[in-house]
C-alpha cells in the first residue's frame, strides 16, 4: 500500500513531467530514439529547451525568426574565423497578381542562418526575375521547399509567404505610374506609353 506522501510525490513528479512537455513529445515517444536506450537520459528533452522560446502555431512550435530578433538566442555565425559573414536585406515579391496573395522574400531573416551560397545560383539565381517559381514544385520539395516544411517553417502556413495583398500592389504601382507621369515633361499625347514605362519600372524595382 502506498504511503500519502508516496502518492504525493508521485503526484508532484506527475505534474512536473506535464508541465515539462505540454507540446513536445518526450524523446522516448518521439519515434525516432530508441527508448531502451540507457544513454536517452542524458539527452536534453525538447521541452526544456524550447518552452523558453517565441511560441509559434505550427512546425516545431518555435517562431525562430523572433527568437533572434528578440534575442531568445543568439547562434554562432561561423566556426573558422576567416570566414565572411555576409547579410543582405532587402524584401522581393516573386509573385504576384495570382489567386493567392503575393509572395515576400525576405533576404535579412535567411541570411541571418544562411550563407548566400545556401542558395545562390543552384537554388536560385541571383537576378530577380530570372527564376520560375511553381507552387507544385515548392509542395514537392524544391525551391523553397528544400527548407519549408524540412527544417524551416511548414508549407501549412500559406500567408507568411502569400504576404502582400495584390490591391496593395497594384496601387502602388498606380501611384508611381502616376507620380511619374505627372512629373514628366513629355506632350500630352505620349503621357500615357510614359505611364506604361513607369508601371513596368515600378514592377521591377517590387522585383
Ligand atoms: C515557403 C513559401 C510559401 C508557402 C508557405 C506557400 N507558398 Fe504558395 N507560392 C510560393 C511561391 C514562391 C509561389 C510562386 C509561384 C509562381 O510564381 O506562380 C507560390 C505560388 C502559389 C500559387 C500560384 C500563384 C497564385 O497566387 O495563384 C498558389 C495558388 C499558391 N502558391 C497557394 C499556396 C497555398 C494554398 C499555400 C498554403 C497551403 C501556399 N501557397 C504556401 C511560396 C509559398
Ligand atoms: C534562402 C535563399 C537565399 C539566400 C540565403 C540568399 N538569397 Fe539572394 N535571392 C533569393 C531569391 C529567392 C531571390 C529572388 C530571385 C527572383 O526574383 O527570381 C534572390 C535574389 C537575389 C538578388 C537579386 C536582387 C535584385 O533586386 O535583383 C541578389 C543580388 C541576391 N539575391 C544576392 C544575395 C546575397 C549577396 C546573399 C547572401 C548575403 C543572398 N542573396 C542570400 C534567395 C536567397
Ligand atoms: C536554404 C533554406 C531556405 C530556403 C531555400 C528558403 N527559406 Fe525561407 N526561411 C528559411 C529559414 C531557416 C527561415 C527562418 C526560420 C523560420 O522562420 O522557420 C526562413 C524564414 C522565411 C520567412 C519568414 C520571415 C519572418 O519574418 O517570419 C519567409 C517569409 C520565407 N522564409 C519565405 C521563403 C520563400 C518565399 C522562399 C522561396 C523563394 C524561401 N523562404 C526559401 C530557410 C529557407
């Protein structure tokens, strides 16, 4: 028969082992370690090190871009130290004008984990414009999904990628069509092929 402070302590040790994993499975349950394994014990449980973190709602329940930019965590950029560490920020829309809003890449939060060669020119090259993107093709792991739903945020999440709405672009590309238009020098009658130039230059520069 179990004595009141054997439940109690067993009730405790219950809690806290609840209270450890409310989201991440155990490394025992996870199916991927051998849970007779004696060494599993010195292993960290993901819990304890990824309760601390941003939360996020999908993947492994980490939002790792706020996790650096919060400073939760602040990875080793390089082991050797003759190695350049490059950052590049600047936003491109890839898509745009499609059913789904249009797609924002983000330079700064990949080359805050990655290297340009990471990507750059077997993955993409480094010319906007010059790539072909497919959503089939991302579903099937190329393009963005080589790291999508592998090792960084899963293709579940269709608007952290489909960011910008197309009225949004749109009317911006309006309004510079029409700056430009307004500020040009060119008689009436050729005001409109100025605005088309304006329009594509606006385009590219989204790009
Ligand atoms: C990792 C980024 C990413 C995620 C997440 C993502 N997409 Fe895409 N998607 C893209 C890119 C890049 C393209 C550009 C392909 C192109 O130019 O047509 C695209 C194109 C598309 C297109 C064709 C263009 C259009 O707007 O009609 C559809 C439809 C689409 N995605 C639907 C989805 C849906 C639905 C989800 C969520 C289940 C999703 N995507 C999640 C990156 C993503
Ligand atoms: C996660 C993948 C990835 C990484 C890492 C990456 N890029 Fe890119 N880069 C892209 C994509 C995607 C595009 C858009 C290409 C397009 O529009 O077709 C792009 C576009 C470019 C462009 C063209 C920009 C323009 O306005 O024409 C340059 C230049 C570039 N990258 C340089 C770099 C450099 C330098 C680094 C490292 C500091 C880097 N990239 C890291 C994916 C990446
Ligand atoms: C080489 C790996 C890799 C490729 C290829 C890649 N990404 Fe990412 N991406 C990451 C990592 C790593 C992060 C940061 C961790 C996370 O958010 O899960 C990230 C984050 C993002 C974010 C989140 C930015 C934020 O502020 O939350 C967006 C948006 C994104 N990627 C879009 C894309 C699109 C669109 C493509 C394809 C054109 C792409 N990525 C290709 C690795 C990649």
């Amino acid at each position: 028969m179990k004595s009141p402070l054997a439940v109690l302590l067993l009730t405790v040790a219950t809690l806290a082992t609840a209270a450890l994993s409310p989201l991440w499975l155990r490394l025992h349950k996870d199916g991927l370690h051998d849970p007779a394994n004696p060494g599993l014990a010195q292993l960290q449980e993901p819990a304890e090190a990824l309760e601390p973190l941003p939360r996020d709602t999908a993947g492994n329940l980490v939002n790792w871009v706020r996790a650096i930019d919060g400073g939760a965590i602040a990875p080793r950029t390089n082991l050797l130290p003759e190695t350049v560490v490059r950052l590049r920020d600047d936003e491109l829309i890839i898509a745009r004008y499609g059913s789904m809003p249009a797609v924002k890449f983000p330079h700064r939060q990949h080359t805050l984990w990655l290297d340009c060669s990471n990507c750059h020119e077997h993955l993409f090259k480094s010319r906007a414009g010059a790539n072909r993107f497919s959503m089939m093709a991302i579903l099937n792991g190329e393009q963005c999904g080589v790291c999508h739903g592998a090792v960084a945020f899963p293709l579940t999440e269709c608007r952290r990628c489909h960011s910008v709405p197309n009225e949004l672009l749109r009317r911006q590309a309006a309004a510079t069509a029409a700056t430009a238009a307004a500020s040009s020098s060119v008689p009436a009658r050729s005001a409109s092929g100025a605005a088309a130039v304006a329009t594509t230059a606006a385009s590219g520069a989204l790009r």
